[in-house]
C-alpha cells in the first residue's frame, strides 16, 4: 500500500506553527514551503479599490517592486496601505 500524500493549504500573516516531524492527526508533517507571492500591478489595484492608476502609484510609491514605467506591488502590503482610508463623515467646509 505505501503512504499517501495530502496537501493542505494555510493562510495567514503569521507562520503556523507547524514543525517538521510533528504529528498532525495520525499524519507526519514531511515537508513545508511557502508559496511565492506573485506582484500585482497598479491597473490591478485601481479596479479592486476603485481608485485611479495615478493615485495608487502615488500612494504606494514607497512599496514599489517595479520600474517607474511598471509599477509592480506586493499584494499584502499595498492591501493594508489602501484600506486604511479616512472617510470623511458629514458635509463639505464651506470657504
């Protein structure tokens, strides 16, 4: 028969704490990897967060991964970047 191998799929901020050679419910942890993080462009983020191209990349400039032509970011950082926008509550100041 041998033995069979399963795959399971964690996500989260913080590393499990998962060690090599412990026992997870009868099965022993053999091999443990993270997967790698693919950049996302800021046409990407302008659609998801409903910003334009100019402002992300004027907001993220400090995490920029890319060319200035390109701008590639990472995902998780740019995530937490743009969704810590003020909302302004109530009217607008009048002059």
């Amino acid at each position: 028969m041998g033995a069979h191998k399963y795959i399971i799929t964690v996500e989260s901020d913080i590393p499990p704490q998962i060690l090599l050679g412990q026992n997870l419910g009868g099965a022993i942890v053999t091999k443990l990897e993270q997967e790698k993080l693919e950049l996302v462009s800021a046409a990407d983020l302008a659609v998801k967060y409903n910003l334009s191209v100019d402002t992300i990349r004027r907001k993220l400039s400090a995490i920029n991964q890319g060319t200035e032509g390109k701008a590639l970011y990472n995902p998780i950082q740019a995530d937490a970047l743009l969704k810590d926008r003020t909302k302004r509550v109530g009217r607008k100041r009048a002059n």
